[in-house]
C-alpha cells in the first residue's frame, strides 16, 4: 500500500475487522455466542455485538447520520433487553448474561452492514478531513482521524477478546 491515502488504509483496517469478526463468529450456536468462561466474563456474542454497536455509533456520530442500528431495524431484529441506543458501554455482569442472539447469521449480517456503511464513508474521506474535530468533549479535542483509530482500536481488542473466549470455550469442551 505504498503511497496509499488515509482512506484506503481505513478501508484495509475496518476490513481486518470484519475478517476477524466473521473467523470468531463462524460455525457458532446461539447457545456458543452466549457462553461465559465464569459469570463475570463477557460472551462471544456480546463482545462482537458490542464492538459492532460502538462502531456504528461513533461512525454514524461522525457522519452526521441515523445509525444502522436503528435505520437497518437491527433493534428489533435482536430484540435485546437493553435501552434501545445501547452500545455495552458500562454494562455489569448482569446486563452481559442477559444477552441473548439468535444466530451467528443475525450478528454478522449486523456487522456487515456497519462494516458497508463505514467503508462508504471513509472511502471518501481526504486526509484533511481527518483533522476536522468532531467531539469537543475532550481536552484535546477529538479529530475524526482520532476518533476512527479509537474506533479501529477498540473493535480490535474486542474481536481479539471474543477469539480468546472462544478458544477458552472450546478447550474446555463447550
């Protein structure tokens, strides 16, 4: 990717993710998404829908726009017992075992389309916009460049948490 632009380096990152979201999530039960190593640990199923609803989030923030969540229905289609703009940011253990996803198909068809709507977006993306502030909530402020490699980074420790919890699982039989 020499003299690649910003973008297309985004585009390569969110793709990554996506990569590694569908390798962890692939050839899961409902019952497998929803299992925990011990009752205070995150499950496959919600860390994935979790990083997949901090994306769609921050990027639809960034973007001025609805979020999938909502625009794509995805709130129904889940049906989870969570307040309706919920991103798992701050849940307890409680509020993790309450997660419930009916397939691995419903998760990853979620993520794909965050995934479409983030590459859209960054895909016309200039290097300049990427100085351009979009949280002033923080000293310093937030430049969207800072904000999609906060995103990016986020979404990767979550995916790789969720491989980790799945390779637990299955090393013990489950």
């Amino acid at each position: 990717m020499a003299g690649a632009r910003s973008a297309e380096l985004l585009v390569d990152a969110f793709g990554r993710v996506r990569e590694e979201v569908h390798a962890v999530v692939g050839g899961l039960t409902p019952d497998d998404l929803t299992a925990r190593v011990d009752p205070d640990a995150n499950s496959v199923g919600w860390l994935v829908w979790h990083l997949t609803r901090v994306q769609d989030d921050h990027v639809s923030d960034a973007a001025g726009i609805t979020q999938e969540w909502v625009t794509g229905d995805w709130v129904t289609r889940f049906g989870l017992p969570y307040a309706r703009l919920a991103t798992g940011y701050g849940h307890s253990a409680r509020q993790v075992g309450r997660m419930r996803v009916g397939s691995a198909r419903l998760l990853t068809g979620y993520h794909d389309a965050v995934h479409d709507r983030t590459v859209r977006y960054v895909r016309e993306l200039a290097d300049t916009d990427l100085d351009r502030v979009v949280d002033e909530g923080w000293s310093p402020a937030v430049t969207l460049g800072v904000r999609l490699i906060s995103v990016l980074s986020d979404d990767l420790q979550h995916v790789g948490q969720a491989a980790f919890v799945r390779g637990m699982l299955e090393r013990a039989g489950g």
